[in-house]
C-alpha cells in the first residue's frame, strides 16, 4: 500500500512536464494562429524559436529560418518526453527534466531584464514549481524502489523475544518471504508474533505449527533465512512471492508452482557446461516442466522464454536439497518486466490468492 501511494504521488510529480507541454502546444497554436491571447505558464523557448522563425521568414523569404525554428522546437519536446519516458526507469531523468525547466526561466530572466516585462514573474513563479514537483518526484521513486529490509513492523507491540537456538522448535512449516509487502497477509492472517533469532526477525505462534521469515532480497539472504528456519526445526520449507513473467505465458496475478529450478546467473559455457542447475536440484524429472529461473537482478527481458523469472527460489530449493527437507515454491506473477507493474501489484496479487497459499501451507 505504502508503495502504492508512492507511485501515485511520483506520477502526479512527473506529469507536470505532460501538462507543461501541453499547454506550451496550445500557446504555440494560438501564436500561429495570430492570437493575442495564450494561457501562459508554458516553455517559453519554443515559443520564442516559433515567433522568431516565423518573423526571420517573412522578413527574409528564406524557408529554412522556419525549418531550423520548428526542428529545434521538436528537439526541445523530444527531450522533455525522453525525460517522462525514461524516468520510469531512472529517476534522474526528472532532474534532467528539472534542469531543462530551470533553462527555460533564462528566457523570462532575460524578457524581465531587457525589456523590464513584470508579467514574466508569473511564469518563474510557476516554472519553479514545476521544478520543486520534479525534485520530489525523483525523491519519491527513489524511495518507493528501495528494497524493502528484512525487519517488519508488523505486531509491533509484540514482544521481540531473543529464543536460544538449542531451545527454538518454534514450527514445522517454514515459510520463506523476500519483502514484506509478500509476507503482511499470511502473517496477519495467521496472527504471528515477532521474535529474534540469530540476527533475524522471525514470525510464529504457539500451537499454529508455522514459522515464518523476510528473507531479504536476492539468493544469499534466501539461502540463510532458509538455514535458519531448518536449524529451528522447520521439517518442510514454503517459498512464497511473487515473480514476473517476461514471454507472455503467465498473466500478471497468475498463480504458479514451479517443479524445474535454475540459476539463471550460472554461466560456464565457456567450459562447454551448458547445465543452469549447479547444486543438482532437479533430480526428478517431470512430465510438465513448469521451469523458474533464479536472478540477482530484475528481469526485464526475455531471457526465459519458457517459465518464470525471480531472486529467491533456487537457492531456498538447493538448500532444503542438501538438508533433505521437503520444499513447496509458490509464485504470483506481478509484472511482465515492468518495474512499475512490480511495485502497484506486488501487494494486491498476495491478497488475491490468500486462500489458495493458505491451502497449500496447511496440506
């Protein structure tokens, strides 16, 4: 939810350039069309290069003053629509946005100077507000993309026990999150109590015979919340998150149980191993191969065009391998690649398939 608001406030920030624009695109308009009334509060740069294009041709009867004003017009829009398309990426692009804004007020400076035109003020005014919803745009998509810590503040009023490890059968069935908007309903529904063990911050309740961790992102912290909840005496291991799906096979809220596990980092082809399973997990083999591909980085191609792609599940599943512990990986697919998709989704899919994660947790 929190990341929800982010992103809504973040478009609202970013589409001041859209509505920028297009109010510059009106004035432009109503300047070619002779009018002596426009909206004001747009670039004013295009519509100097248009009046002074227009002014150079009908004085000089060259053409290319109007061709050279009207293509350094479409490189100044071309720009600013660069900067909206790829500052859903990377944010700093609405600084780049942000400081193209702060070159068009050169242009109300210098009309304020030179011909001592107060009407200009305006037009700073709102320029530079413009600037400050940019700057707060790139501040909030910074934020919002920021992987979530392998605390919670759910239960916040439970007691944060420190549980000996000599001591701690705290569940049977372990559940493994990457982040906590993954975890919030499971824990919530089963109403599990926070507790300290090894440096983790683990979920569980007497007599539920659950045990749950946030992991952390990517396959290291996977692999070490996974050894903490065997060594607490977890006999069977749940995986649950979500996961994209670059190819188009799964929609996005798709519930998937994969049964073929890959490193999808794993590359030795120089050596001639062209094998994506390094620790040997696919030991079985399956009449309808439903493959997910392990990353360290978000997917955003078609790198796997025949399964799933997440940061997690290898690892979880290679080391329930080695300490023979059985391992259930559940997967929701939130996006198809799509940054922006992954965080407006990565909540409501969870909720979406509650049931049917509480299902395979209790079997």
């Amino acid at each position: 939810m929190k990341n929800r608001i982010l992103k809504i406030f973040t478009e609202l920030c970013r589409h001041h350039i859209s509505a920028l624009l297009a109010v510059t695109l009106i004035d432009m308009a109503l300047a070619r069309a002779g009018s002596f009334t426009t909206i004001c509060f747009s670039l004013l740069l295009p519509q100097r290069l248009l009046v002074g294009g227009e002014a150079a041709f009908l004085t000089t009867d060259m053409l290319s003053f109007r061709i050279y004003s009207w293509l350094l017009i479409a490189v100044c829009f071309a720009l600013f629509v660069l900067c909206i398309v790829f500052s859903y990426r990377r944010p700093g692009w609405l600084i780049c946005a942000a400081v193209m804004t702060l070159l068009d007020i050169s242009v109300a400076v210098w009309f304020i100077i030179s011909k001592h035109d107060a009407s200009y003020y305006v037009d700073i005014a709102v320029h530079s507000w413009i600037i400050i919803a940019l700057i707060a745009g790139y501040i909030l998509q910074r934020v919002s993309s920021r992987p979530a810590k392998p605390t919670s503040d759910i239960a916040a009023n439970a007691p944060v026990q420190a549980i000996p490890a000599a001591d701690a059968t705290i569940g049977m069935t372990g559940l493994v999150f990457a982040m906590e908007d993954e975890a919030l309903q499971v824990l919530s529904h089963y109403e599990l109590d926070k507790k300290e063990v090894m440096g983790h911050t683990v979920y569980s309740r007497e007599g539920v015979g659950i045990t749950a961790i946030i992991a952390g992102m990517g396959k290291v912290s996977a692999q070490v919340a996974t050894s903490i909840l065997i060594h607490l005496g977890c006999d069977r291991i749940v995986n649950i998150g979500t996961c994209g799906c670059t190819n188009g096979k799964y929609a996005p809220g798709s519930l998937v149980i994969p049964n073929v596990f890959y490193d999808g980092d794993f590359d030795l082809s120089m050596l001639d191993i062209t094998s994506k399973d390094p620790a040997g997990v696919n030991t079985v083999e399956v009449e309808v191969p439903v493959p997910c591909y392990t990353y360290s980085t978000f997917v955003t191609d078609d790198r796997a065009p025949d399964g799933i792609v997440e940061m997690e599940a290898y690892a979880v599943v290679a080391q329930c391998r080695a300490f023979g512990v059985p391992v259930t990986v559940i997967k929701i697919v939130s996006d198809g690649g799509n940054v922006d998709e992954f965080e407006g989704n990565v909540d409501s899919v969870i909720t979406r398939h509650l049931d049917e994660i509480k299902q395979i947790i209790e079997a």
